[in-house]
C-alpha cells in the first residue's frame, strides 16, 4: 500500500501528523513530509488510513 499526498491541496493542519508520526511530518514551513510512502505493516497500514481519515481537504489518500 502507498500513501499519496496531493501537495497542492495539502493546508497543512498537521491531523494526519498526529495520526501517524512514524510515517509524516510537517517540516519547518509548515509542509508536510512523507518518511515512507509504502506502508506494509499492520499497525502502519492502521496509521495511514486514519492519516487520511482526519485531512480534513483530503490531501491524503491509500493506493
């Protein structure tokens, strides 16, 4: 499974940073970071679609 950040729509609320730290990031300026975009395990696969649950612009989504 891959996470995919639509980076335009992406506001930067920091809801899917809270969901899943060991996956993302918001960096300095406020721009979200991806540290891994394919996910596999269990528990990251959880995190993930909970990430892309909360976006509240839906900047995330699972492939």
């Amino acid at each position: 499974m891959k996470i995919v950040l639509d980076r335009p729509r992406c506001e930067g609320h920091g809801l899917c940073e809270e969901s899943a730290p060991q996956l993302m990031h918001l960096d300095d300026e406020g721009e979200l970071v991806l540290d891994r975009e394919d996910v596999t395990d269990a528990g990251d696969v959880a995190a993930a679609t909970g990430a892309v649950r909360v976006c509240p612009v839906a900047a995330l989504r699972l492939a």
